[in-house]
C-alpha cells in the first residue's frame, strides 16, 4: 500500500508532464522574448543576506533529525559540507549532535550521514539514461516515504537535482515534514512552467545567485539567499589575477567523459593559429581520471606535440595562467576567482542548435556573463562545425588584446562583487 501510495501518483504526475510537454515548449517559444527581457531586467537585482543566528531555545533538546539528500557528485560535495556545517553549529549551541541520514555517496558518508540509498553511484544523465533507471529511481521515491513516515525527520534538506527532489519534496509534504531545498533549482532559465508546482512542494528555497531571489519572489515561492557554496570551497584558495609573466593557454574541456569527447578535439583545433603563433597551451584535468582520454583527444589533434596535459593542482595551474579556453559550467567560477579572460563554449548535440536558443529565458549562458549583467566573456554554443572564425578571433582578442583584457577584467570585478561572499554557506536549515 505505502508503495503505490509513494510512488503511483508522482509517476501518474511523471506521464501528464510528458503529455503536456509539446504545448508547453510550444507555449515557451512564443512566450521566449518576454520572459527573457524580463529576466534582463532582474539581473541587476541586490539580494540581502540573513546573518541572523538561530535561537537555540527554540529547538528541540533531543537531536535534531534531518534527512538530506544528493543525487549526484557536484550537489553530494555541497551537501556533505552542509553536513559538517550543521554538526558544527549544534556542538556551537550546546546541542546534542543531529541524526543525519538520507541519500548520497562516500562523501556524505564519510561527513557522518547514514545513508540509506546512494543515488550518487547511479547518476544518469540524459532522459534514455534516466528511463533506464527508472526501477531504481522509483524504488527510492519508496524509500524515502518510509522514512518519512518512520523517522518523522525535522527537516529534509535536498541539494539541488529537481527531478528527484521535487518529488520526494511532495512525498515529505504529505507526511508532515518541510523541504528546504539548497541550491534552487533555474526555472528561471528553463521550464518556467514548473515553478507552481515547484512552490507548492517546497517550503523554503535557498538560492545561490544574486538575481534568484527577486525572480523567484514574483512566483510564490519563498527563499532565503545563502550565496554560492563554491565561494565556501575557493575561501582557502589565493585569489589571483594574470601576471606579466603569464603565457599559458589553458583549456578545460570539461570533467564528464561525454562533455570531454563532445567538445575537446573542437576546441583543440581552434587553438592552432595561436600554437602556430608560439603559445604555450596546456590542457588541464583536476582529477586524472579522464587524463587517459583526453591525452588521446591531444594526440589525434592537428596540434600533438604542441599541447601539454596537466592533471591535479587546478588552481595552481589556473593561476598561472594567461587566458582560458573553456566549456560552460561551474568551472567558470573557478575562472573568475583567478580572474582570467575567458572564451567560453559548449557543443550542441546538432538536434538542439535551432530550439535550445528558443526555450532559455537567459540572455546569456555563462554564469560570469549573467552575474555581470553583461557578455564580459564570448560565449558560443553551436552545433556541428560551429563558428570557426569567430571563435578563433575571440581567443586571439582574449589572449593578446590588452585593452579588451582590461574591460574583460573590470567585468570580472562586478561579477564578483554581485556573486557576494564566502562564509554564507552551508546554510543553517534547523530552525
């Protein structure tokens, strides 16, 4: 009973979704110009951070019981910090140690969270990925209203991953217990139409860029803005700048073995006028798990030999950098931390160049250019051979242009002043 309680109406849910997913794009191409002037017009938008500490008196003498969760890699680190932070703040206030448990991976694991399912080892990406799991995925959205309905948690605290966790925050719903949801999902980008039911599964989103709250305050949902958890990470990293010095090329092609395969042997061939030209490039990899690949991808290059691969010390490695060369992602920031002009990319699967453009409210696609309220950096998402000459130009402008450097730096200023500071995050979610 409690499984097709669980689970039967959220994949009846599931199945209307994609019966409504033609008119709704439809909907969305016509509705496109608007929503993204709209958006242009919040970008600007200065959110305030809540400093204020929880009051201690007000929660409960027993352990706080919270149920956390995180779906894949990137959202598990955030969430295995969250843990830590809360652990900490208890032993601060005199309270007993929290019942963490939930979903996740080693990380959480190793940060003291009981897990119950690990969602993070069976990642998909991509809707055939996803479908091929579904007998996973469903058997967790079981789980969890178990949990919900044993262990009465005080709070579930998902990080990021909609798709699972909007679900599972309508299943904590009906057993009594509120979501805070870390790290709010871009409907504001993408998929508006989902805000509704959105807020009214979720009792409180935390965003994490400058512009979210005052989108999201026009579509009912309530938010606290806690800032970017990576400014958290990058808080014991020496900010930097390029130096006289610097001469590297760096390119960063992505962590995902299909990112790297879809857009590095691209990229690797946009950067020959400038190896012709004598500079020096370098292809970097934080972990050395694809290092394997992407040293294949440089030696079936027009530019082997010329190329160098560097795995580990990213940030020793970006710092000592010129110029960057890089895919669209949270890699960005990394970038803007050391401040480094950027030319920025992503490969289109040849399907989605004409209607992608078309669904995204988002003036722009890199985060720096969005937190900036301006193209600070050139951006490019195409498909097939995509704009050779432009993006050649671009990197030329970007590595020897000193005055387009500065502006390009300036850029990166406001960029980070917008973005706001470390140490707002994890955030405290046990009041």
């Amino acid at each position: 009973m409690l499984l097709t309680m669980a689970i039967a109406p959220e994949l009846m849910r599931a199945l209307g979704d994609l019966a409504l997913l033609p008119p709704r794009l439809l909907q969305q191409v016509f509705a496109q110009p608007a929503r993204c002037r709209e958006l242009a017009e919040l970008l600007d938008s200065e959110p305030s951070f809540s400093d204020e500490a929880p009051d201690a008196a007000a929660l409960p003498e027993r352990p706080l019981r919270l149920f956390l969760s995180a779906a894949e890699d990137s959202g598990e680190i955030h969430a295995a910090n969250l843990a830590r932070a809360l652990c900490a703040e208890c032993a601060a206030l005199g309270l007993p140690a929290p019942e963490l448990f939930g979903f996740g991976g080693d990380r959480m694991e190793a940060a003291g969270v009981e897990l119950l399912a690990r969602p993070v080892d069976h990642a998909a990406m991509g809707i055939g990925a996803a479908l091929g799991k579904l007998s996973y995925f469903s058997g967790l959205l079981n789980t969890a209203a178990e949990t919900f309905r044993d262990r009465t948690p005080d709070v579930f605290a998902p990080v990021d991953s909609p798709a699972l966790h909007v679900p599972l925050a309508r299943i904590a719903k009906k057993h009594g217990t509120d979501t805070v949801h870390f790290v709010a999902p871009q409907y504001w980008g993408w998929a508006p139409w989902r805000v509704g039911g959105y807020a009214k599964a979720v009792h409180t989103a935390l965003t994490i860029l400058p512009f979210e709250p005052a989108w999201f305050a026009e579509t009912g949902v309530r938010t606290e803005h806690v800032g970017h958890p990576l400014l958290d990470a990058l808080a014991e990293v020496p900010a930097t700048r390029p130096g006289p010095e610097a001469r590297d090329l760096v390119l960063l092609p992505g962590s995902r073995a299909s990112v790297i395969d879809h857009n590095l042997p691209w990229m690797l061939e946009r950067v020959a006028p400038l190896v012709q030209e004598g500079a020096s490039v370098a292809v970097l990899q934080d972990s050395p798990r694809h290092g394997g690949r992407v040293r294949n991808h440089v030696l079936n290059s027009s530019v082997a030999g010329a190329v160098k691969v560097k795995t580990g010390d990213l940030h020793a490695h970006l710092a000592a950098a010129r110029t960057a060369f890089s895919v669209s992602g949270t890699i960005l920031l990394d970038l803007l931390h050391h401040r480094l002009p950027t030319v920025v990319v992503y490969k289109l699967e040849s399907g989605l160049a004409w209607i992608r453009p078309r669904l995204l409210n988002a003036p722009h696609f890199a985060s720096t250019n969005l937190l900036a309220g301006r193209e600070v950096l050139p951006e490019f998402g195409f498909s097939g051979s995509g704009p050779v000459a432009e993006v050649e130009a671009a990197l030329q402008r970007a590595h020897g242009d000193e005055p387009w450097r500065a502006d390009c730096l300036a850029g990166q200023d406001e960029a980070a002043r917008r973005l706001g500071p470390p140490g707002t995050s994890p955030p405290w979610i046990g009041a």
